[in-house]
C-alpha cells in the first residue's frame, strides 16, 4: 500500500526518446487529476481499484470530491 509519506515531489523530469522503458503493465500508481463532485467509485471503477483505498492513500473521508484535487491511486 502507498501512503502520502512515501511519495516525492518531481521537480523536474528529462525524456530519453533514444532509449525509452519497456513498459510490462499498468503503474502501479497513479497520480489522477479529479473534478468537483466527482464520485470514487466512478474513478475506482475505472483504474480497477476500491473506493476505500483511493480515500486510505489520499487521507480523504467522503466519497465525492469537494474540489479539484490531485489523487494518488493504486492499482
């Protein structure tokens, strides 16, 4: 599980179009920008994870967002 403690900051980040990753699945986390009164479940549905870890990793305690917010996600 990742919590909000774990995660840097990224000041800055250099492409190597000469030399890109393999890619073997999905991230593992990812950072989700969510609109007002949007629902979790919707956005959990969608990156198949659960409405309870999306509000674990992002310290949240209702299940529609108030305000744009950036979200962690874990899938």
């Amino acid at each position: 599980m990742f919590s909000k403690d774990m995660v840097d900051v990224i000041g800055s980040i250099e492409v190597d179009i000469d030399h890109p990753i393999e890619k073997e699945g999905p991230a593992p986390l990812v950072v989700y920008y969510g609109e007002k009164g949007e629902r979790l479940w919707d956005i959990a549905r969608k990156y198949s994870t659960s409405v309870s870890s999306i509000k674990q990793i992002n310290d949240m305690s209702r299940d529609i967002l108030e305000d744009k917010k950036l979200l962690l996600i874990s899938r």
